[in-house]
C-alpha cells in the first residue's frame, strides 16, 4: 500500500482531522504527507489528535514530504495539550518501522524505528547480530528501554549513543 496526504494524513485523519483507530498488521505500508502526519491525524486538527495506531507487523515507512508535518502522530498544528499526538503501540510485537519523526505517546511501542540511520529503541532489545553505529548517526535508548549485547555480540560506537535507558 503507498498512499500520500498534502493537509491530510498518508492513513488516518484528513486535513483538522483526528487520526482515528488505525491498525497495521502486515504486509508493505509506505504513507507520506507533506504536513499531515504519513500516519497519524491531519494538518490543523486544534483540537485533534493523531489517534490510537498499531503496528503489530508488516514493513512500514511512514514520513512527512514537508518541513512541518510528522512520519507518525498528529500533523502540523494538530491538537493541544498532553496526548495531543495520540498513541503507538505493537500489538505485544516487537516491530521495525521508519519514520521521519514520532510525536504519539511510545509507551505501549515496542520496537526499533529508523530514520536517515539514526535509531531509536523502544522496549527491550537483544542483539542478535553485532551491530554499529557510524559516524554522524546517533542511536537513542528511549526511557525504560534497554538494550541487552550478549557475550557473542559486539556493540561498535563511532557515532553517538543516547542511552536513557539501560545497556548491559
């Protein structure tokens, strides 16, 4: 599925619209919006939010084409106050996904979401091949997150760790 948005999301809430209940639980997904969110509520939604979404499989990118929306969330001045960007959760699974940027609350998400080679970790995560960072990218240990590196396994850091979680 590619879908693209200009106000409105890529999937959920078109322009000044909530994000509403979006479930993504398999298959290619690929959802852009210049400044809706590519999954998430529209652009100019004051007093909407981005919505409840899960990923609980599939492979998805979801980004916004301009310099104001989100990749998952509550577009351009979408919504007001605490939870304005809505929810993201997994379903229990652990997911990989790629956004631009992430203004939904991350609580229930457990996963790894990229961008432009950063990454960002999202509940517990072993290592099962050795991973680096390269110079000029950053991965980030979101809080009460970790990121567990067995003994056979080798963490390279040439670029910068963000650990606000644990690494052990």
């Amino acid at each position: 599925v590619n879908t693209t948005g200009n106000y409105g999301s890529g999937i959920g809430g078109g322009s000044r619209g909530d994000g509403g209940v979006i479930t993504i639980s398999n298959g290619e997904v690929t959802a852009k919006s210049k400044d809706g969110a590519g999954i998430g509520g529209g652009a100019y939604g004051f007093n909407h939010t981005g919505g409840t979404i899960t990923i609980s499989g599939g492979k998805v990118i979801a980004t916004s084409t301009g310099s104001n929306g989100v990749g998952i969330g509550n577009g351009y001045r979408g919504g007001s106050g605490d939870n304005s960007g809505g929810s993201l959760s997994s379903g229990g699974n652990f997911i990989y996904a790629t956004a631009n940027s992430v203004n939904a609350d991350t609580s229930s998400f457990k996963g790894i979401i990229k961008n432009d080679g950063n990454t960002t970790i999202y509940g517990t995560y072993t290592l099962t091949e050795d991973m680096t960072i390269i110079a000029g990218k950053n991965m980030t240990i979101s809080y009460g997150s970790s990121v567990i590196v067995p003994n056979d396994k080798i963490l390279t850091v040439n670029g910068t760790l963000i650990n606000n979680g644990i690494l052990s």
